[in-house]
C-alpha cells in the first residue's frame, strides 16, 4: 500500500477534527481526575465503544505492584481507579508502537482563575482552560483523535498500536509501570505530555526523596547557652546541601541537558521543627529530593550525597557527637535514555520533518514515566505532545493548534513505524 497516498486522507482525517478535539478535551477537562480517575476513564471507555471499540480495562493490584523494584511507595491501592488500553492489532511485519497518556491531574489550590474555573474547560483564543488541560488531558486527545482517523479510514497497520489511559502519574507512574507489568509494550513507546511539538524529550532524570532528622533536646528558652538549638545544626546541613548542589552542577555535562540551567536539581523544599515559640525544638526534620542525569545510578548517588552531608557534619562539634539521620522515603526514580542513534529517534525525526518541514529539538526532562518502558520493557521512549501554559497552576490551558501539529507529526510517526498494510475503505460501523 502506499503510504504517501494513505498519508493524504490520514492527514486530511486528522485536519478535519480541531472542533472534535476542543470537544473532547472540554469532556475530559471537566471531569476532576485528581482524587481518583475513575470517572474519566469511564468517558474513554464511552467514547472507544461509541466506536465498536472495547478497551482492556483492569484495576492495577497494589499487591504485584509493591513487589516490583520501581514500585512507587504509596498508603493507598487502586480500588475504582482502572487502567485502560486501547489495542490496534497490526496485520503482521511491522513494528509495534505504544502510546501512553496519564488520566490523573494535579489538585487545584484556592487562587481564583483568569477564565472560568479549574472544571470549567472555557475555550477562548484557540485555547482550553482548565486543570489538567495541557497536563494532559490535551495529549490524551491528541492521540485518541489520531487513533480515530486510523479508524475512520480504515487505515490497517502492519505492526501493533495501542494506547495505554493510565493512573497516577503525577504521584511517580505506578499507572504506567502495572500496564507494562501486564504485557503492554511496544518497540517504542511515545507519551502524550506537554513538551510542545517543537521537542522531543527522550530521557529522565533519576529522583529520590529524603528526610534528614537532627534530634535535640527540648528545653525552654532560657537554656539557650546550655542546650543546643537544633535549627542552628540542620542549618548547617541545609548549606552542607547546597554546596553539594553547587559541586554537583558545576560538573555536570551532558549533551541532554545544555538547555538546563539548574542541570542536577537538588534542595531541601520542607523543614519542620520545634512547637511553641519560646522552647527549644526536640527535633527538625528536614525533606527534598535528589536528582541525577541519565547514566547516573541514582543509589550511587544516594551513597555519595550521605557521605557528603556525614562529612560536612563531622566538621560540627556537636553534630559529630550526634549524626544526623539521613533517610529516603516516597519517590525514588531511576535516570533513563533513550540512545541517541535509537530508531525511534531517527524516524521520528524523519516523519516530523516530512510534516513540517523542520526538525524537532531532541532534549532531555525531569523524572518521567518515560524510565519505565526504556528500563523494564526494552522500549526506546520519548514525550512528544502539545504546547500550552501555566501547568499544575492557576489558569491552566492548552493551545490547540499545537495539539492538531502534534496529532499530524504523530500520525504520520505511526503510519511510518508501524508500516502500512492496507487503507482507505471507509468503515462502515
Ligand atoms: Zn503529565
């Protein structure tokens, strides 16, 4: 089959649904999904059987999961929140291709909103607003309206293609990690998110959150000049960590990361001490997280910043006498790549270019979902999805021009990956 003329109605399809687009992201918008994702995973299963689709829907088993080394640590279990996948099976020799997007939002906090509110998917000036609009309800839009002019054209492909609607994303990719748990691959995998269709982001950091305790004494204030103040000591930390920051980024080198100022993120963001303004605290606690570049093991990095903070103690008198406890909780993320002469990288490169006529900027990202696959189903990754502003923030939206851009350049990505078997009968449902 030719591709070039299967490409012509694909991407005529795929023009002609900017009025569905804006639609179906106001439905999805308007659904909170930030305490469970229940409810908006059921208008993705809607919306597939309008189709004669039927997604493969299952409630992740916290059991399984919490067995697995990149197991995000979490006090709750999926009860009423399923994962979804949506299965294109190819015809047969050609390569398979995952899509992935992320059901959940972030919460909103009480800061009152430019346009509408958080729910209220307001469409001005080509955009979308809403809480989770561009973060990434515009993405999973994205890649459903692509899927459904496959459909619509009767576009059969050679090698598999499925999307993958997961949960809890934005609390570390327990979602993500159980659909690969279940058998869903592919020879690569593409995630939805709002990197902006000028960029294809194809690593992840390595992330690990830690707690540092530095226990005292409690007294009243007027046992200053006898009792320690342990806000003084873990101040001491706080600069031992910030030097660390410094040390850390000054030698970082990575072609990924030239884009980055901050390169290494690594800072305390919590303290916490003492109960009444005039006593002496017992304790301060204080917590951030530790990041590392791609080819960096995150639990070598773990030993060297523990040994640096030891030592920076060990320089205190008193904290020499009474060490700090340092410990890792919460999110704990492994740094991946995604080779740079990888296919995926290559043709998708080649298939953006027949698109627009450009090149997308290859960079690396923060800690993503995007380790999972590279790091547990031999599948080379990257985010590549719409543009938009103010994300996990007041005024949220997401600008749909660029989700039609990304849904061609990623229409066209699937017709050359997965290959073209066959094409343009109209389907008749
Ligand atoms: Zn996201």
């Amino acid at each position: 089959m030719n591709t070039e003329t299967v490409w012509l109605a694909l991407e005529n399809s795929i023009n002609a649904r900017r009025d569905q687009v804006i639609q179906l992201i106001q439905d999805l918008v308007r659904i909170p999904s930030f305490e469970g994702e229940g409810e908006v995973q059921a208008l993705i299963s809607k919306w597939w059987r309008e189709r004669g689709i039927e997604p493969d829907i299952w409630e992740p088993d916290i059991q399984v999961l919490s067995t697995h080394p990149a197991f995000v640590d979490v006090d709750y279990d999926y009860h009423g929140r399923p994962n979804q996948v949506v299965m294109f099976k190819g015809q047969g020799g050609g390569r398979s291709l995952a899509l992935n997007g992320h059901t959940d939002v972030v919460p909103v906090d009480p800061a009152p909103w430019t346009y509408g509110d958080p729910w209220s998917g307001k469409y001005i000036d080509g955009r979308v607003y809403g809480r989770g609009s561009v973060d990434m309800k515009g993405g999973l839009a994205c890649g459903m309206i692509v899927m459904d002019a496959l459909l619509e054209n009767d576009i059969k492909l050679m090698g598999d293609l499925h999307m993958q609607f997961v949960v809890d994303e934005e609390n570390g990719g327990n979602g993500t990690l159980d659909a690969i748990l279940k058998g869903y691959r592919g020879d690569a995998t593409i995630f939805l998110e709002p990197t902006s269709p000028n960029y294809l982001v194809v690593s992840s950091r390595g992330a690990q959150f830690f707690r540092i305790n530095v226990p005292g004494k409690e007294a009243p204030i007027e046992h200053t000049r006898t009792t320690v103040n342990v806000i003084e000591k873990a101040f001491i930390l706080f600069q031992a960590i910030q030097s660390y920051a410094s040390w850390r980024a000054a030698g970082a080198d990575h072609p990924l990361y030239d884009w980055d100022p901050t390169k290494i993120p690594v800072a305390v963001c919590k303290i916490q001490a003492g109960s009444w303004p005039s006593t002496l605290p017992a304790l301060c606690i204080m917590e951030g997280s530790l990041e590392c570049l791609p080819g960096e093991d995150i639990e070598l990095i773990k030993e060297q910043f523990k040994a640096y903070l030891l030592e920076a103690a060990g320089q205190d008198n008193w904290l020499k006498e009474h060490p700090p406890q340092i410990e890792w909780f919460g999110l704990r993320f492994e740094s991946a790549a995604t080779a740079s002469d990888a296919d995926l990288i290559i043709e998708f490169t080649r298939s953006y270019r027949h698109v627009t006529g450009n090149q997308p900027v290859i960079l690396g990202g923060g800690g993503s979902d995007l380790r999972l696959p590279i790091l547990y189903a031999d599948s080379p990754s990257a985010l590549f999805g719409p543009a938009g502003g103010a994300i996990h923030s007041t005024d949220e939206y997401v600008d749909i021009d660029t989700v039609m851009e990304a849904a061609r350049i990623l229409g066209r990505f699937i017709l050359d990956w997965c290959g073209v078997a066959d094409g343009l009968t109209r389907r008749k449902l």
